[in-house]
C-alpha cells in the first residue's frame, strides 16, 4: 500500500496489513484500532483493496469496531429513564449474537409491527389479545439461557424471560397510543401496570384491577438494560466461553465505570487466582 496518511506511525501499521506473519498483523491491527476514527480513511480505502489477505484483516477490524460501537452505545442507554429501550435491547442482542446485523432485528421487528397492525392495541384488552394471538410465552423463573434475554431470538421463538415479553408488549402498545409501565413486585415479577390501574401478567396474559396496597415499583429503560445485561453475563459464566464473559465483561465494566475489566472479572477469567470465590 503506497498511500500516505495524515498520521506517519497510521500509515507504517497500514503497511503491516498484509505481512504474512500473523502475529506481526494482529499486533498492527490492535493498534490501528487504539487510533479510533483517524482510521476511518484507512478502512473507506482498504475495504476495496484486490489483496485478499488485507481485506479479510479490515473486515476483522470492521467488525472489532461495530462491537465497541454498539457497546459504547448501549453504556450510555444505561442512564437512560424513558427512551431507547428497543435500540439498547436491540445493542445488546449484537453483542451476544455478533454474527447478526441491525438489519435482521429490523426485519423482525417490521414482522411484529405488521401483525400488531390487525388488531391495534390502543386499548389493555386489545394488547393482552395480541400477545395471546402471537402466543407470546414467559420463559421460567431462574432459567438461564441467552435466547431469554436476547431479543432477536425472543421475537423468533415467542419465548422470554418476563421483563423482555413486557419490554416487547409495550414497545407495540406505545405505537398505538397506550400509556403505561413495566412495574416490578417480588410476589409477581414482571408486569405491565396501564394508566387506568390495571395491571397484566404476562405469564397467563391476565387483567386484574391493582388493588390500593399493593405496591410496585416502576423500571425504566436503564433499570431494564442493566438488568438484561446482568442475566448475559451470569449466561456467560454458564457457558465457561471467555470470549463472551470478556465480551458482557466489557460492557458491564463501563457501566459501571470501572476502567479495569479484569477487577470486575472472577476467577479464572481474569487469571488472577487470589480474586477465587
């Protein structure tokens, strides 16, 4: 590659992209990436070159870059009180399921609008219809598997942990001018509690009128995301894949503003013995 770039040291490790020493290239890669956007005429350009070898690399870094991207997006969604739930749930699954794109969620959720058409639930009944219509499920209690709490693969299988299903029905009712809130209680977990009092439980799709002293609490967008993002991570550990507890790692450790992800990680994943519970 004979271009030069702005920066010398950017334009020396583009030069390194297709050195058929692979530790050489990996260690370029990593610290083209430290540079952040300043790379991005570097990837417009090589994206395209006839060598194969070099756009397999960009490709690799196009994709380590998406995943940081989502990840630096979905940190913030954590401070969130109203908006960005469906995005931040949407950031979530690609961190998981990094092989899928925005465009496949899309999809399914342009399916879940379009069947939500038929009957439009602007009304507690008509929402609770549709979502027996659609035989939406509550996985149970205590399960842990990351199709649970993914929300790609929740709109697939019709099958999800209770405060995904809720996240789902409320996304679909907002559209159709309903008004409410997923609220939580200990006795009855997830529910959707409407502007009229009214609450549905997701795991039958019943209606109840809220009696005076029952007592919920609201959880807004960055309440729920943490929440999902805690159930990945103890998926991750169940897995015993260091690649997805790193990956959840990472994301945890910027919510909660830890600038070591290894501090955060137990043992074995961060290799520090001492840090064994």
């Amino acid at each position: 590659m004979d271009k030069q770039y702005n920066n010398k040291k950017i334009s020396v490790l583009a030069s390194l992209l297709d050195d058929e020493n692979n530790d050489i290239a990996t260690s370029a890669m990593s610290k083209l990436l430290s540079y952040g956007k300043e790379i991005g005429p570097i990837i417009s350009e090589m994206q395209e070159s006839p060598n194969l070898l070099i756009r397999r690399r960009i490709h690799q870094m196009q994709a380590i870059i998406k995943t940081r991207n989502n990840r630096e997006n979905l940190s913030r969604r954590f401070h969130n009180k109203h908006s960005g739930l469906w995005r931040g749930l949407n950031e979530l699954h690609l961190l998981w399921y990094d092989n899928d794109n925005t465009e496949v969620l899309r999809s399914l959720r342009k399916e879940l609008l379009e069947k939500a058409e038929i009957i439009k639930p602007s009304t507690t009944e008509k929402l609770v219809r549709l979502m027996k219509a659609m035989s939406f499920t509550c996985s149970s209690k205590g399960d842990i598997e990351p199709d649970f709490y993914c929300i790609g693969s929740v709109l697939e299988t019709k099958v999800g942990a209770d405060f995904i299903i809720c996240s789902i029905a409320r996304t679909i009712a907002y559209y159709y001018g309903w008004k409410g809130d997923i609220v939580y209680s200990r006795k009855e977990g997830y529910i959707l509690l409407d502007s009229f009092g009214y609450k549905i439980q997701p795991k039958k799709w019943k209606i109840n009128k809220v009696a005076g002293n029952e007592g919920y609490k609201v959880w807004n967008t960055g309440m729920l995301l943490k929440h999902a993002i805690f159930h990945l991570y103890l998926c991750a550990i169940s897995s015993d894949s260091i690649r997805y507890v790193y990956t959840i790692g990472l994301c945890l450790s910027k919510m909660l503003e830890k600038d070591d992800v290894n501090k955060l990680l137990s043992y074995p994943f961060n290799g520090i013995e001492h840090s064994k519970i």
